[in-house]
C-alpha cells in the first residue's frame, strides 16, 4: 500500500544531521475481512529518498507504529509555515518534538 506523502516537493531535515528526507505516513492495512483497504493508523516515518545517495531507501521512525493518520495530522498541522526553515526545507526535529511532545513517538 503507497504511504501519505507529506510536502512531497519539500526536504525534511534535521539541523543535527543535514540530510534531506521525505515525510510520509506508513499506512497499516485493514484486516481480512474487512472492507477498508487502510484501517487509519500506522506510522510517520522520514525516508532518504534520493536515489544518488548511498543511504538513499534509509527511514527513521518518527512516531510509534500504529499511531491513527488524524492525531498525526491534527498534531502536525499549519506545520508548513512553523517547521519551516526555507522555501524547500523544514525543520524534521521540530516535527519530531511535536510527535514526541504529543506522547506519539
């Protein structure tokens, strides 16, 4: 099942690190037997997402698997503009420490 992108033309960096990630929302499949492909939860992750990098395909966890995709984006909201660090980038550990601040990492 293809991941929630977030910010897909955006890098996700953490200032500790300087490496350019993508932010997506890993989906969890239903259960058999039920109609719904997406049951609404899995996790946030970052991905390197660059296919001249070495570590191109790596992904961090930046919440708890099994977290639902609405308290991630009710947590995450308006975070264009207060995780932004330019036009092209934002700031990753600032939305890791709402994650965390929100008991979801």
């Amino acid at each position: 099942m293809a991941d929630i992108d977030f910010g897909l033309a955006l890098d996700f960096v953490d200032p500790s690190d300087g490496v350019p990630r993508q932010l997506r929302f890993a989906r969890n499949c239903a259960p058999p037997g039920d109609p719904r492909v997406f049951d609404g939860t899995g996790q946030l992750v970052a991905v390197v997402a660059d296919r001249t990098r070495p570590d191109d395909g790596h992904t961090i966890a930046i919440s708890r698997a099994g977290v639902h995709i609405d308290d991630v984006q009710k947590i995450l909201d308006g975070w264009e503009s207060w995780a932004q660090i330019s036009n092209e980038v934002i700031n990753l550990a600032q939305i890791r420490r709402r994650i965390a601040d929100a008991g979801l990492s």
